[in-house]
C-alpha cells in the first residue's frame, strides 16, 4: 500500500505549471492562500510562460519541475490543468519522483501523474493554485488533508440519493478525470483496477462521449475487478438532465453487479473540490453514507 506522510514543520511546497497557461489574477489568489500558510512556497520558473495552449514548450515545463526538485520540495500544487502532463510522460525523471517520496496535489490533466505515482506514495486529487484554491472551504479541506487531519476520518460523506448501488467495499483508489485515465490504456502507466476504488469525474461532456469512455474503460482487462465505484461532479456535461440520467445507467450498466456506485461526491471541476487522497486504502459504506481513509 501507498504511503502517506504529513507536511513537515516548514516544508515548502512547490508551484508548478506542467499543463496549460496559467491565469495571473487566478494565480495570485491562490498564492496567497498558500502563502498564508506560514511556510515557504517556490514557484517553477516557468509559471507565467504560454506557448499556444501550453504554459511554455515541453522542456521548460519539464525544467520547472525538476528546478524545484533540486531545491528540495517534495510536495508540488499544480497551477491549473488543461493539457501537457502526457507530453511529459516520457521524459519525467519517474525514478527521482518515486525515490524522493514525492506528492502531487492537482485534478483534470494531472490525472495522468497522480495516477502512477499513488503506486508508491499517497497523492492528492483536489484544488489547484489557479484553480479552486482560492474557495476557502477548498483551501481548508487541503490543508487538512496535507497536514494530516483526515486519516481514519471520512473523506466523503453523502445522502442515500447519491446510491445508485448499495455495498461496503475497501480497497485502494485509483482514478480522476475520466477522459484521462481512459488516455492511460495501452500505455506504460495504465491503471490496474484490480481491487481498486475507483474514482471518476468530468467536465464538458455529452452523453455520448461519456458512454463511450465508460465503455473503454469497461472493456480493460482489469476494470471487471473493481470493488467499488466512487464519483464527483459532471460539471458542464450538456444536456444537464439527459446527462445525469444518462450517467447514472451507465455506470450500473459497466461496473461488475455487487459492486457499490456512489454519485454527486463534491471532488471535480466544480467550484466545490476537496481533497482526496489518490492511492490510499479506503473504505466504502453506503449504509452510513461515507468513504473513509482507512488506517
């Protein structure tokens, strides 16, 4: 199992930009949220670069991270999503990343990090500096999880309409943005779903596409062996309603049946995001109502 350590007294944490161009005003907000947090924060040199729909070309955002590694930060929020983390696949320094207990904190295209990493170190899903940080109800949720508050505590609780299939389950998860994890098949870093919780969540989809990544997801040699399936918001997925009902068939439609399927959990590209711990052994109990990080 993954493991899991709080932040040291006065670690820094890194900001990184290894996807899209970053928003300054977005940028600043969140900024001053870690900042505010009385610890150093280092920023990638490449922060406030753009090269089309990138933050600076492949090199320099591979250059902002691995400068921060050299300074010693071991945990990294990510400045937003978008697309350039599956570039970067290739050419990251996975050994370093692994050897050096290294955490990610970031949703969306950082899916395609967060993933492979959890095999051996805890990672989080949840708000990024330009991207939700600034929601103080965000920023309290990750601090929380960074500083330790939430093992053996529940980390998603919900009501009964968010049970498309009751169950109790433990297992490890694995997953984020959808579209993502279905871009990790067939590659050197795809998911093993085995045994897995698996966590999904996506934005500015119709129905089609949704049933179609479902179906690729389903038909991966591991995804029948799932032991639960856990999932946040579908935030601008249009039509809202058709969406909505068109997820919730799908998903019973493609999990194994016994298998518990939650929905409506507050983890996405919604303005409510909170922190969740990739690669953690988790507990899932739909009779109470909550997913718990197991001890």
């Amino acid at each position: 199992m993954s493991t899991w350590r709080p932040l040291e007294a006065n670690e820094p944490i890194g900001v990184v930009a290894l996807s899209g161009p970053v928003d300054p005003d977005r940028l600043a907000a969140g900024l001053n949220v870690l900042r505010s947090w009385d610890r150093p924060v280092e920023l990638a040199s490449n922060l406030m670069a753009r090269q089309s729909y990138l933050a600076g070309d492949d090199r320099s955002r591979l250059d902002g991270l691995t400068e921060l590694l050299d300074r010693g930060v071991r945990t990294f929020v990510a400045a937003r999503g978008g697309y350039g983390v599956t570039r970067l696949m290739k050419r990251l320094p996975w050994n370093r990343l692994v050897d050096q207990g290294i955490r990610f904190v970031g949703f969306s295209d950082l899916t395609a990090l967060l993933n492979p990493l959890s095999a051996s170190v805890v990672q989080i899903h949840g708000p990024m500096a330009a991207a939700g940080l600034s929601r103080p109800s965000n920023a309290r949720r990750l601090k929380d999880v960074l500083e330790g508050r939430l093992l053996g505590r529940p980390v998603a609780e919900f009501p009964e309409s968010s049970v498309l299939r009751h169950g109790h389950s433990r297992g490890v998860v694995v997953g984020g943005n959808l579209s993502l994890m279905v871009s990790l098949l067939g590659t050197p870093w795809e998911p093993d779903f085995t045994d897995r919780v698996v966590f999904l969540e996506e934005v500015s989809e119709p129905p089609y596409r949704l049933d179609r990544m479902l179906t690729h997801l389903r038909d991966s040699v591991s995804f029948s062996r799932v032991k639960a399936l856990i999932c946040g918001s579908l935030h601008a997925c249009r039509p809202h309603a058709e969406c909505a009902s068109r997820w919730a068939d799908l998903l019973l439609e493609n999990t194994p049946q016994g298998v518990p399927v939650v929905v409506d959990l507050p983890f996405g590209h919604g303005a409510r995001n909170l922190a969740f711990p990739i690669g953690a052994r988790v507990e899932v109990e739909t009779r109470r109502g909550a997913v718990i990080w197991s001890t």
